[in-house]
C-alpha cells in the first residue's frame, strides 16, 4: 500500500517531477467519471503549472470542479499528486507559460515552431498547491 504524504515533496520526488516526463491529468466529468489527458506540465515551486486550449473538456471541468490529480511515471516508478487547480493565466501570460512548456519539452526550435499553432489558440494555464503526494516506494 502506498500512503499519502500531505503536499510535501521529497528531493527524489522533485528530482522526478522536474525531468521533462508527460503526465496523465484527471479531471472530474460533469457524471463524476475521470477524465484523463496525457499533459505538459512543470513543476514551479510546490505547485503544477499546466497549459491548454481553452476550448478542451478539461477546461469545462475544471470551471465546474478544480480538483485534479496528475501521475507522472517511468516504467514502474511514478509520483501522483493532486490538488485544486486554479486558472492563473490567459492572453499573452498563457502563451509565454506555454512556450517555456514547449521548450522545456521539445527544445527552442521546435518550441518556436509550435508557436504559431498555439498563437491561433485561446491558450488558459492553470496551477496547483500539491496537497497530496503519492510515490513508488524508490521515490519515497
């Protein structure tokens, strides 16, 4: 069995989240079904940072229902944590959050391409205190 730390992440942890791995984020569905995507993230202090067009279901739900849980994993090592989300940022802000995604992930070139996709977006970046973490007994 795996316990819950309350919010705190340990150096391993940290260590883990700030590799450039994709997450899996759950949303709640307006049914109470999880909804999941495969997201960028990045880890800014002891909150998530995420991006995504505004026009995505887990927008809707998180207008609705700010909590959210991400796993991030690597074969059988993994840390999840979760949270209420909170839109943080639109306009020029989200576009610039998610170009430092972009690169953080893909590199300046490729980031700088994408740009003129993500420009043709409502772009919204939301965040989140990790109130839980839980981890794969390596990462504890």
């Amino acid at each position: 069995m795996i316990d819950p730390q309350m919010g705190v992440l340990n150096d391993k942890q940290r260590e883990f989240l700030g590799a450039p791995r994709f997450g899996a984020l759950a949303t709640v569905n307006p049914d109470g079904t999880p909804h999941l995507t495969v997201m960028w993230y990045a880890l800014d202090g002891d909150e998530i940072m995420f991006n995504t067009a505004r026009e995505r279901r887990k927008t809707y739900d998180l207008v609705r229902d700010g909590r959210v849980s991400l796993l991030v994993f690597e074969d059988y090592r993994f840390v999840r944590v979760s949270g209420v989300a909170r839109e943080t940022a639109t306009g020029e802000a989200a576009l610039a959050e998610i170009h430092r995604l972009a690169v953080r992930y893909d590199g300046e070139e490729s980031a700088r391409r994408a740009m003129d996709r993500f420009r043709t977006q409502e772009r919204v970046s939301y965040r989140f205190a990790i109130r839980h973490v839980y981890a794969s007994a390596d990462l504890r």
